[in-house]
C-alpha cells in the first residue's frame, strides 16, 4: 500500500493511487474494454479461418479466385465491425434492461437493421476502395435485396454475439468486490498494526 499520507488526485484504500486495485489497473477489468478485446482476438482467428477456407473451397469447385480476395473480403468485413463496436457497445450500455426482456429485445432487434446497413455500407467502402487500389473494380454478385437479406442474418448474429458478452462480463465485474474511492479532498493517514494497515 502507499505509505504516509495521500495527497494528490484519486486514492484507493488498497495499493496506492495506481495500485492492483486502484482506477488505472481496474480499467481492463471494464465490461466494454473485455468485450471489445474478447471480440478482436475472436474476430482475427474468424478472419484467417473464413478466409482459407474460402480459398480452399473455391479451388475445390473449381472455381478459384485471386488469394488476395478472400483477404480482402474478410479484413474488410472485420475493420467495419471494428468501427460499429463502440456504437453497439453504447447501445448496450443505454438500452433497456433485461430485466424487462420483451422492451430490451426489441430495442436490440431494432438496433440491428441500422447496425447492419452500417456494417454492409463500411464494408463494400473499404472493398471498393481497396479494388480501386489494385486497378480493378469490385461489385456484389447478387442483387442488393439478396445481399442485404443475407448479410442481415449474420449481422443480427455478431451483433447478439456481442451483446451476450457484455450482458456476461458486466455479471462478472458486478460479483466483484468494489475498492472504495477517497475524496481526493480528504487527507488519508496510514497506521500499521501488525500485518494490517488502518487508515484514519
């Protein structure tokens, strides 16, 4: 713990202004920050799988493409869920309760038709973007209803994905004991008692 007196910012009563247990050293342990690193380190190994078996897949029908495509056609899905993250995580954290699940289901089931549009709007930017790069031009090989209806399905997946991993690590952190913040105001002094620290 620190030692003497606390005077400058935000104290904890355990480890010091930074310590195991103070604000910085707590801000991994945040729903948001957990879930969005849950989701990046989930979403790369999902990049590479979706993407060699893509390439794998079409050279087995005998229809291969460029190995540079299903690179580009995952990353570029990938960078755009990476944009709407902190944007459902906002929706997450304002929608309704569970507790009343029929008005927070259909505040999510709303949310997922504009969080997909974003998602297939980023999505087919960067493609576009990233072909334009190259010389080529990039397009989607189905009409736009058929893309919108297929992306969707998926997209209300990921998004449900997301939202279950918050709604867990948030139970998590709140069976957590909480460190109780000082004053910063307040003038701390430590006394030792053995193995114990009492602060006045």
């Amino acid at each position: 713990g620190g030692a003497g007196v606390a005077n400058a910012g935000a104290r904890w009563t355990k480890g010091g202004e930074r310590g195991a247990r103070g604000g910085e050293a707590r801000r991994w342990r945040r729903p948001t920050v957990l879930t969005a690193g849950g989701f990046v380190g989930f979403g790369l190994v999902y990049l590479v799988v979706n993407a060699t078996s893509l390439i794998d897949e079409r050279r087995a029908l005998g229809q291969p493409v460029e190995t540079w495509q299903p690179w580009v056609w995952e990353t570029s899905s990938f960078l755009a869920w990476l944009l709407l993250l902190p944007v459902i995580l906002w929706i997450t954290t304002r929608a309704p309760s569970f507790d009343r699940p029929a008005r927070a289901a259909a505040a999510h089931l709303i949310a997922t038709v504009p969080v997909s549009l974003g998602h297939i709007a980023a999505m087919f930017g960067l493609r576009a973007l990233t072909y334009e790069v190259v010389g080529e031009r990039y397009r989607f090989s189905e009409p736009l209803l058929e893309v919108l209806v297929y992306e969707y399905r998926k997209d209300a997946i990921t998004y449900a994905s997301i939202v279950l991993a918050f709604l867990v690590f948030r139970r998590l952190a709140a069976r957590q004991p909480a460190a109780k913040a000082v004053d910063a105001t307040e003038t701390l002094i430590e006394i030792r008692d053995g193995n114990r620290a009492l602060w006045l």
